[in-house]
C-alpha cells in the first residue's frame, strides 16, 4: 500500500475536493502510466485516510471534467493526463491559444471598477501614477475546469467602455476592437511559480498547498504604446505555458 498522503481537514475545502486535486496531478505527471487506470477505490480510500464514498465523489468530480472513465469490470480509466498548452507569444490570445486542446471555453467577468494606478501598474502602463484605470476581475476555464484567474487594468481615458464591452463581448481582443483598436501586441512577460492564496484556491477550485504560476504582462498597440497590464494566475496541475519566439 502506498504511503497515506496527507489531506487537510478543517480548511474549508472539501476532502473529496483535494483528492480529486491528487489525483489530477498524479495522472498529469504519469504516476498510473504503467496501467492507464487510477488504483482501486479501496487503495485510494487507503492512501488517503478516508472512505470509499469520498473517493468515489473525487473520481465522480473528474469524470464529470472528462479526465477518468469508470469501466464496467475493470475499473477507473484514465481518458485524458496531459495539461493544456499555453502559447505565450507577440500575439498572445486565451481562446486560439487553447483551440484544439479543449472543446469548451469559458471567460465569466467577476468583477470591473475603476481604480487609481498604483506605482507598478502606472510604470507598467506609462502613465502617471493616480491615472484612472478600469480593472477587470476575470476566470477562465476549459471544459469547465477552472484554469486562470486574472486582474487586468486598462487606461480609463482611451478605453473608457472597456468593461460593458468586455461584459457584452466576453474577450478582450472583441472589446478593444468595439474602442477602435484593431491590432495588439505582447510587449513583454513575466512568471513565477508560488503557492496559491486562499483567494485563488477558492477560484480555481484548488486544494491547500497547490501551486499557480503568476504571469505579469503588458500588451501594447502596434505604435508601442501600452493598452493593458495583467496579472494572471495559472493552476500548475492543469496548465503548462509555452514561450514562443
């Protein structure tokens, strides 16, 4: 039996939540390649220090994302292990970079305000620091896996509907367009790879401990002029970014 990995409870995140979460990383870093099938409920059940039923709401929770199969007589087979891909590069756009790896993608608009530029954000921007920005709070997912969360903030002066438009529209690359910008760039990217907060384990349904890959970003019009700022937040288990040059 393998050795008992260890589940926090009293967290506020549901047990069969952060063995799902286990279990997803295992089988995107080939822990069950040898037999394409998740062990038995009882060894998960084992592994874990809880009952079958909690292991069997996880492995419902995956199946329901289209990662595992149960079979009739076999088992729990595994239907898909690899991350989705992420292309980073001049032009970088969430939905053709996931085309062809998902069947579904969705963006939900948490949150939009108007906010004063914070040093980092002005420098970022070229803009005085003060200077009114529109901050949009964003999640995307891909077949209805939570797998970026996002802060974007957009100059309010040149783009003062960014957010009805990006709440009509759903993309941002539609909402520049809708403000007469036709074309953009990335100007430049920067990740690091942290521990997720209480906040991002809640909005990318991940287990205490999991870890988010953090890129800052600038996008900038074809004259060079910056036209956004973001911080998006990946989940490691679910995504891999790939530079392109």
């Amino acid at each position: 039996m393998a050795a008992r990995r260890a589940i926090e409870r009293q967290t506020g995140v549901a047990l069969w939540r952060q063995i799902a979460d286990r279990i997803r990383l295992a089988i995107s870093n080939g822990d069950y390649d040898a037999t394409d099938m998740v062990p038995p409920e009882t060894a998960l059940a084992a592994e874990f220090g809880v009952n079958r039923h909690t292991v069997r709401s996880a492995l419902a929770a995956l199946a329901e994302e289209g990662l595992v199969r149960a079979v009739q007589g076999r088992g729990t087979m595994i239907e898909r292990k690899e991350r989705v891909s992420y292309p980073i590069s001049r032009r970088t756009r969430f939905s053709q970079g996931l085309a062809r790896q998902v069947k579904e993608i969705g963006t939900k608009l948490l949150g939009h305000r108007q906010v004063p530029a914070s040093g980092e954000v002005a420098a970022a921007l070229g803009l005085a620091p003060g200077s009114p920005l529109v901050e949009l709070r964003t999640v995307s997912s891909g077949d209805g896996r939570p797998l970026s969360a996002s802060f974007s903030y957009f100059p309010s002066e040149r783009f003062p509907k960014m957010a009805e438009h990006y709440a009509r529209l759903g993309s941002v690359t539609k909402a520049f367009a809708a403000q007469g910008l036709d074309d953009y760039v990335r100007a430049w990217t920067e990740i690091v790879a942290r521990h997720a907060d209480a906040e991002e384990l809640a909005l990318l349904k991940l287990s205490p401990g999991a870890i988010v890959m953090e890129a800052q970003s600038v996008n900038a019009d074809l004259d060079g002029r910056p036209v956004e700022y973001s911080r998006t937040r990946f989940a490691a288990d679910r995504m891999k970014l790939r530079i392109e040059t």
